[in-house]
C-alpha cells in the first residue's frame, strides 16, 4: 500500500465521500488526464490552496492565500489522505505536467522518481472512496506540526533593487518552504534577498558550505540532462534568509 495526498475544497466532500475522487485533466498543458497526488500533505495543502484561488479567479500565490483566506481556510480546503493498495501501484505515473517546469526527462512510468524529484504523481483513473482514510483540515494540519512554518519574519525584512519584496517573488519563497520539490526550488532560487543582491542560493551556500555550488544541467540547447542534485528543507531556507537579512 501506497499512501499519498489530495488537496480539494470543502464544496467536493461530499460528492468524494460519496462516489471517489474524480480523475480531471492537469494544468501544465501536457493533455495528461488522472487524479494527481502528492506525496506529503504540505504538497497536498498548497495545491488546495492554488486551486481554490484558480476556481476564484484570484492570482495563484500562497502568501496571498494565506494573508487573505488563513484565518478561515478550513471552511474553504481540506486534504484527503489515500491509501493507494498495492495491486494498484501500475496505475500511478509521473506528473508529467510538471516536466517543463522542473526540466525532468525520465520515464514517465517512473513514479518513484516523480515523487523523488517533483514531489507529485498521476494516478491513471479515478480514486475510490474506499480508498480514501482521512479528511485534514488545514488547522489540523498545523497543530500536527506536518506544515512549514507562517511567513518567518525574515522575509519580511529580505528587499531588493527596489525595496521590499513584491508579492512575487515573496510567493516564490513561500511556495518553497510549503512544498519543498524541484519546481519550487528552481522558481525561488533566484530570488534577491538583500541590497547586496543576495540571492537565496548564494544564502544558502552561505549557511551550508556542503550545499551543491552547481545546479541543474543541461545540454548545449538549454534542455535539462539532470535536475537540481539538492532541494533545501524549509529549515534550511530560513536560516539562509536569517543570514541574509540581518
């Protein structure tokens, strides 16, 4: 048995509860179609989260969602755990809607690699209700001690050529201590944290000299061969942006 994760809102409890998950098509333009699952419930979280503000009409950031929905988001996002058995493993492949993004080229039957590297996995099919265990609010998430931390107040003090940090890239860096994988690590990498142009990267290699000075390769076309050999855990992030802002 294999256990994964499933960000919804609350409106589609009871139609899961009832009849299952039902399989939809991905976001990342790949035409795939399955129920797509994460393996761990903060990756989970912050896909209920991106969903609920793409079915709103709003912009797509965590941080935006958690200063505008966090004191109320148990009315609006849950996540379901779900035991996949093990008779059912062939059915569950990469996330290929995420390939582009992170520059993954690898089996797409591989569906270890993609909870390796991408942190999320397709599910050929719907999912039964059977298989479904446990609805977590997102508080229970918190008491449990299973999500990052709140927006460190470090952040708050990070700038860059034009002051404080926008909404942006603030959400970049939010994304990455939430869901630490490949796709939110080479989003925020980048990112200025001070007026010396630090950027997180080079924080972290400031805090952790075992950190990789290299990250992901590619070939003389721009094609990624290999992705980032390492993802920061969210403890790892802050201490960088610590170092960065005081």
């Amino acid at each position: 048995m294999v256990t994964l994760f499933h960000g919804t809102l609350t409106q589609h409890l009871p139609e899961i509860l009832a009849n299952g998950i039902s399989e939809g098509e991905g976001w990342g333009g790949a035409g795939t179609r399955g129920t797509f699952l994460s393996g761990s419930i903060q990756g989970a979280l912050y896909w209920a989260k991106i969903a609920y503000q793409r079915d709103a009409g709003e912009k797509m950031e965590i941080d935006r969602f958690d200063r505008d929905h966090g004191h109320h988001a148990d009315e609006l996002i849950a996540v379901l755990v779900v035991d996949v058995p093990e008779s059912e493993t062939s059915r569950l492949k990469a996330d290929e809607e995420q390939f582009e993004d992170v520059g993954a080229d690898f089996d797409p039957a591989d569906w270890q690699r993609s909870l390796k590297e991408i942190g999320d996995v397709r599910f050929e099919g719907p999912i039964p209700k059977e298989w479904v265990q446990e609805v977590v609010p997102p508080s229970r998430v918190k008491r449990a001690g299973r999500r990052a931390p709140a927006v460190p107040v470090e952040l708050d003090l990070a700038t860059n050529m034009f002051g404080k940090l926008k909404s942006g890239p603030r959400s970049k860096v939010m994304a990455l201590i939430q869901n630490p994988s490949q796709k939110t690590w080479d989003n925020a990498h980048g990112v200025i944290l001070n007026s010396q142009w630090m950027t997180l990267w080079q924080a972290i290699l400031a805090v952790d000299p075992t950190f990789p000075k290299e990250g992901k390769a590619t070939d003389v076309k721009g094609r990624v061969i290999e992705g980032w050999p390492r993802v920061p855990d969210p403890d790892l992030v802050i201490r960088a942006l610590k170092y960065a802002t005081h």
